[in-house]
C-alpha cells in the first residue's frame, strides 16, 4: 500500500518555508510516499484525503488556523496518521490556539542570544529507533530555543544553556490519540538541515511517525 504524505507550509517567511518543504518533499517521494505540498491551511478541511495519509509535515510558523481548519487536523492525528516537524513550523504555530500545542507537545517561547556561534545537541535516548547509532552533534551559526514543553513527552535529545544551567529538551516523541508525533526543534532555516545529523534525525522522525 502506498504511503501518502500531506506538506503544509507557510506563514512567517523568515523560516523558509518552502525551502524547507523542498528538502523533504523529494526525499520522501524517495522513499515511496505520494508527497502533496500545498501552501493553504484549507487542506486540513478535506477529512476524506486527510483520512487517508500516513503523515502529515506542517511548516506553517505563526498565523491563525481556523476552528474547522484546526480540527480537521486534530481529529486526523487522533485517529492514526502520523505528524513530523521542526522549529516553528510545528512548534511556533497558531499562537492561540492551545489545544494544537497540546497534541504538538512543546511551543517555542525565545532563543537566548538570537543567533549563536555554536551548541552541542547530546541525544538522550539511543535505545530509540530514531536515533539509534545517531552521535550528539554540534549545531552552528543558528538559534537556541526555549520551549514550554509537555512533561509526557518521550525526549530524544537536549541542549544546555550553559549560562542557567537548564537542559532544554529539544527532540521528543509523544502520542495524539492514536497517532505518533516527532519533533525536532532545529531548523531555523533550511540552512539547518545542511547538519548531516539533523537532517538525517528529522528524515528518520518522519518515517518512524507515519502509519
């Protein structure tokens, strides 16, 4: 059976939305996904198609999403397809709308000293399929994030503020009803994703997601 994966990007053009979308359309076309990218919220009203994807990749930073719009997604994941993402494309998006940020896991809140030379992303849990024989990495020249994030989250990978202290958690796994999430909090732009690492920790995020 073929698997069907639904892009959605837009909003805040800073994050290079499309950009984005044009590293992982083709790639998972690559693995054997019919890949629809379309660049309007409107594609979580269709409950038919939405009902018969496998995953779904938002990349929509900032916005409004309507009652409909967002229910249609909501109900979606619930009932088993899958949802993968990154940065503010999944976690800094429809600012008011809390119950997204509840089937999400986390919401973006800052990034310390805007852009930083470089941090170290230490993974927490090799045992998982994700990230099994996955090395901690180094990120360069992007943000660090400050997240709100869910205390049921299955956490991946963190980063350190070394001037507080905190170990942020910046990828995790969770469940919506009966579908799988993957997040990854990189990706300030597509630029992120020349990180062999992260790259390769979203790609596997997507297919460990999907149904």
């Amino acid at each position: 059976m073929t698997k069907r994966a639904l892009i959605v990007w837009g909003g805040w053009a800073g994050h290079k939305p499309k950009e984005c979308a044009d590293i992982f359309a083709p790639w998972l076309q690559s693995q054997g996904y019919e890949v629809e990218v379309s660049n309007t919220l409107d594609s979580y009203l269709d409950t038919e198609k939405l009902s018969q994807l496998s995953l779904i990749v938002p990349i929509w930073t900032m916005g409004q999403i309507t009652k409909d719009q967002e229910k249609g997604l909501l109900d979606a994941v619930a009932s088993g397809v899958g949802i993968a993402g990154f940065h503010g494309g999944m976690c800094d998006s429809f600012r008011n709308n809390t119950q997204y940020q509840w089937m999400t896991g986390g919401q973006w809140v800052a990034h310390p000293g805007n852009i930083y030379p470089a941090y170290d992303v230490k993974i927490t849990n090799r045992e998982h399929p994700i990230m099994q024989g996955v090395s901690d990495f180094t990120l360069t020249n992007t943000e660090r994030y400050y997240l709100h994030t869910d205390p049921s989250n299955n956490v991946l990978a963190t980063i350190t503020f070394e001037e507080s202290g905190v170990v942020m958690p910046y990828v995790w796994t969770r469940t919506w009803g009966k579908g799988k999430v993957f997040y990854a909090a990189w990706g300030h732009t597509d630029k992120d994703f020349d990180n062999p690492m992260a790259r390769l920790i979203v790609q596997r995020g997507m297919l460990w997601a999907s149904r």
